[in-house]
C-alpha cells in the first residue's frame, strides 16, 4: 500500500491567511504529524513537500500517478468564515474513492463533532488534485483559519496532534493498514530497501559497519537535502 499525502500550498503560497496563521505552515505541521502516525503501520507514504517549498498541483498529481499510489489524500484548512470540517471528491469520482472518502470523512467527522464543531458534510469539486489523480483521491479542509475558535485549534499544538492522530487512524482503518510489529527486525531493514535507503537483504543479526552506516546516513541526508531544494513539494 502506498499512499501520497500532500500538504497544500507552500512557498510563494501561502493559501488561506488569518488569525495570524498561514495555511501553508499550518498544513505542513499537521501533516508531518500525520506522516509521524502513520509510521506505526505497514505502509509506504510519500509526501508531496517537507518544507516551506512552491509545489504546483501537476506536479503533486504526477508524483502520485507516477509512484502508483493507492491512495492521495490533500490536507487544508478552510477560510471564508465557518467553522467545522469538510472533505471533498472530484465530481467524477468513481463509487471506490465515494465508498472510501465517505469511511474517512465519517472518522475525521468524529473528532470535530466530539469537540463540538460541525460536521459541514463530504461534498464534491473539479479540484485539480482530485481529477489530475489516477487513484482514489480526497481532500480534507480542516477547521477554519479565519474563525477565532477555530483558528484557535490550529494554533494549539495538542489540537493539531489530536487531529493528525485522528486523520492517520482514520486512513488505516479505511484502507485495512496493519500495525507494523515491534518486533519485526527483518521487515524494518525491508523498508529502509524499499526506501532506497540500503541496498541488498540484510541478516537483523548481522553488524554494521561504519561505511555501511555512512552510506545510509548520506543516501538519507541526499534526499532530504533533494526534498528541501523543492523538487517534491507544495
């Protein structure tokens, strides 16, 4: 299973302004906690940015089709003076990402109405993310930024994490991710292959030596210096 989440805007865009927040800063911290949540199961997830980065929406669309992703997921928050979560789908969408965003939204739904804010409904948009996607796609707007109430969530670091546990838990259980074993040496040495990070199997029993461990380390450090440039983001 793969997934691509996108954190909109970015860059030269900021997205929605208020409350003295910017979208851009607000999805990307909500996002990487997220992508931290999603490490405790048995799936691969790309974002489509790191940083502060400029990322067009073809070029998140193409990561995603060009990965073969499973599913795409694009998280935002909301301005225009309401209050509440919303998600949406393309229009067009076929009855799996219908049947798959409604599962989602209805987990999402949970942690806002449990806080006492709206469920503003699954509604459906020619967004370019979701018709330029070959896969199941969704968009989440989270909260709205120019809404005192709201935007007091988003600048509350244990709301913020609250929410990504939320969104994580809600994608696994949707998609039917397993938790990843604890114990599992040889399936965590599969993933750092999978990622490019090591080349080769690998005996979980085997020591490491210091060029091996700095081939890692620089494979790691290539990417995310690849990453933060901006070649991935947005």
């Amino acid at each position: 299973m793969l997934i691509v989440l996108d954190f909109g805007h970015g860059g030269r865009d900021p997205g929605a302004v208020g409350s003295g927040l910017q979208e851009k800063d607000v999805v990307l911290t909500l996002g990487l906690q997220v992508l931290s949540f999603l490490e405790e199961y048995e799936v691969r997830v790309i974002p489509t940015r790191t940083g502060d980065v400029y990322v067009s929406l073809e070029e998140r669309a193409e990561l995603a089709n060009k990965n073969g992703a499973d599913f795409f997921c694009s998280l935002h928050v909301n301005a225009g003076g309401g209050s509440g979560f919303e998600s949406f789908i393309h229009p067009d969408a076929p009855q799996k990402t219908r049947m798959i965003a409604a599962a989602l939204h209805r987990e999402v739904a949970a942690f806002y109405i449990q806080r006492g804010f709206p469920d503003r409904g699954l509604k459906r948009a020619d967004l370019a993310v979701l018709r330029k996607t070959n896969m199941p796609a969704v968009l989440l707007e989270n909260f709205f930024i120019d809404s005192p109430r709201d935007a007091a969530c988003l600048a509350d670091k244990a709301c913020l994490r609250e929410l990504a546990r939320a969104i994580a838990g809600g994608m696994a259980r949707v998609l039917g991710l397993k938790k990843r074993s604890s114990g599992d040496a040889a399936g965590e040495i599969e993933r750092l292959r999978e990622r490019g990070l090591i080349i080769g199997n690998h005996d979980p029993d085997a020591a490491v030596t210091w060029g091996e461990l700095a081939a890692v380390l620089n494979r790691l450090l290539d990417r995310l210096e690849k990453e933060g440039g901006g070649t991935t983001g947005g």
